[in-house]
C-alpha cells in the first residue's frame, strides 16, 4: 500500500482535484478508506497502462456496463491459459482469475501473472469508449499506441443488467442511487448509462476500433463456441479439450457454490446466471421505456455479433480460423 501510494501520489492528487471527484467528496468522507484505496489503484493502474502503451505492449481491455458477464469471461479465459501452461485447473479460482485480467478498479495491473502467458495485457473496464479514450490517449504517440487496442466488450440486455445491479446496490455500498429500493426507479437511473456504453462501442467499431462484441445471451446458449471465439480473435493457443474444460469448471451453479471462498477484496456477487430477470422483477411501464430505449442498439449488437459469427461459421479448420473484429 505504501509503495502504491508513493508510486501514484502526483496523478491521485491530480484525478482528486478533479470536478466529478470532489463532488464524491462526502461519499469518500462516509465510506472511509474504501474510495480513497480505489482512487489510488486507478491512478496507478493509468500510470502503469500508459507505461505498457508507451512500450508498445499490446493491450485487450475487456471491456462491458457492469453485469453483462464480465467475470465470467475472465474465469473462462484465465482458465484456458492457465490450461496451456499444463496447469490443472479447477472451479473457483478467482484470484487466479483476477491476477490475468487485473480490474482497472480495484486490482493492480503491474502486479498480474506474467508466467502465465496471455496474448498481450487484459484488463477489465466498465468505461464508455470516450471516458477509456481520455484515460490513456493524451498525445500523438499515446494516442496511436491506444488506438492499437484491442476491446472485447461483453453485452446483455438492458432490463437484466440494470436489475442485477439493482441487487448488488443493496449489498454494496459502492453503487449509488437515489432511488432506494425502488427497482424501476433504480434502472430507469441507470438506464442512460447502459445507452451511453453500448452507443460508445458501437460507434468504436464503426470507426474501424477492434471491437468484439459477445452476448451474454449467446455465451448461455454455447458457451464453447463463444470461448472459441474469443480465444481465437484473442490469438490465444487453445484445443477443444481446454475449451470443454473452462466452460465446466465455470459452471455457473459450481462458481456460486464456493463463491464464499474467494480471497478477493471485491468479489463477483454472482446472482441467478439467467436471462430474463428484467422481465419478471419489473413493471410493464419500465419495461417498455427500457425496450423502446435500447431496441435498435440491441440489434445493432446483435448483427455484429451475426457477423462475427457467419465469418466464423465459413472457415474450414475450427483450430486455424482467425475471427476478424
């Protein structure tokens, strides 16, 4: 802790100063050494990232809106490279997990796994693309390493997202809202961020960024052809075996089960694993602005995600085929 706050001290004071974070002031007052412990992670991890983009590092960020299957993408990759360096791999290793695809927010990217060989650096992000862009592209040369960067950016539908972190909001006190317990006002609050993350990426991609959009609801469907996927757009060494097993040791009634054992500061709360909890938990009314809000943005996803898949589907050897963002 020592070293990190050595290490981050200029760029925490810097992002403290800033307008958003003094308006969190009596949060971080409220919540004790939480926020301030978070704030100077972040800014050591955006010293670090820039190090690794100044060296030309290749960087992936996996990058979703919170609840859209985030960490279970990062147990299915961390298992697979665990896997290629002939370890045994078994349900629940989160801090395994955690160590390959370090959280910009709470977990140390200088201090992830480099024996174990991963297709360049993953990090976990719940920034919108222009919010990410800020972060890391100050100057010509920076700005031409980051838009070298790759983003695999898990999405799930709005009304699921926005109940699971309704949820999480009444076991943490890191998700703010003003609207208590009451779900639909709770998603309807949070309903613009969603839009805004999504719209960000979606422009990304039309912009010719190496974006690669994975649904929650596919992953469900086929969770192997969708790890597949990943791992060969990743350029990760991987077999059918190593696939079969992650998609089994992440089962997601085995994670849960010994959930309470992960040595994390900040653990998955893992919920139900469906689709759908939008439609039983809220109003018909809030369904329907929720719906009417995001329906062509979902489609848009959507097609991407078709064609990634179509472009798949064409080549001949399942070990050989390269999926282009």
């Amino acid at each position: 802790m020592a070293r990190v706050a050595c290490q981050s001290l200029i760029p925490g004071v810097r992002m403290l100063l800033k307008r958003k974070t003094l308006a969190q002031l009596p949060r971080l007052l409220s919540e004790g050494m939480g926020p301030v412990h978070r704030m100077f992670i972040q800014a050591h991890n955006t010293r670090e990232i820039n190090r690794l983009l100044d060296a030309s590092e290749q960087i992936t960020f996996v990058n979703s809106y919170p609840r859209s299957g985030n960490w279970w993408i990062r147990f299915l990759l961390s298992d697979v490279f665990h896997q290629n360096q002939g370890i045994t791999t078994a349900t629940g290793d989160a801090d395994l997990a955690a160590r390959i695809v370090p959280d910009f927010y709470c977990e140390r990217v200088a201090r992830r796994d480099l024996s174990i060989k991963t297709p360049g650096a993953l990090i976990k992000s719940h920034d919108d693309f222009p919010t990410l862009k800020a972060r890391f592209s100050n100057g010509d040369q920076r700005q031409a390493a980051f838009d070298a960067c790759r983003h695999l950016c898990p999405y799930r539908s709005p009304e699921d997202c926005l109940v699971s972190i309704f949820h999480v909001s009444l076991r943490v006190n890191y998700v703010q809202s003003k609207a208590g317990k009451d779900i639909d006002a709770f998603c309807l609050e949070y309903l613009p961020g969603w839009i805004a993350h999504i719209t960000s990426h979606l422009a990304a991609a039309e912009n010719g960024v190496p974006v690669f959009f994975v649904s929650y609801h596919d992953l469900l469907q086929d969770t192997a052809a969708r790890l597949t996927e990943m791992l060969t757009w990743l350029g990760a060494s991987h077999t059918p075996e190593s696939v079969e097993r992650a998609v089994a040791n992440t089962h997601f009634n085995k994670v849960k089960a010994v959930e309470p054992n992960f040595q994390l500061q900040y653990k998955p709360l893992l919920r139900s694993g469906q689709n759908g909890t939008g439609n039983r938990e809220l109003k018909p009314e809030t369904l329907k602005i929720i719906r009417e809000s995001t329906a062509k943005l979902m489609a848009q996803a959507d097609q991407r995600a078709a064609r990634q898949k179509a472009r798949w589907d064409e080549m001949p050897n399942p070990l050989l085929r390269t999926v282009s963002a």
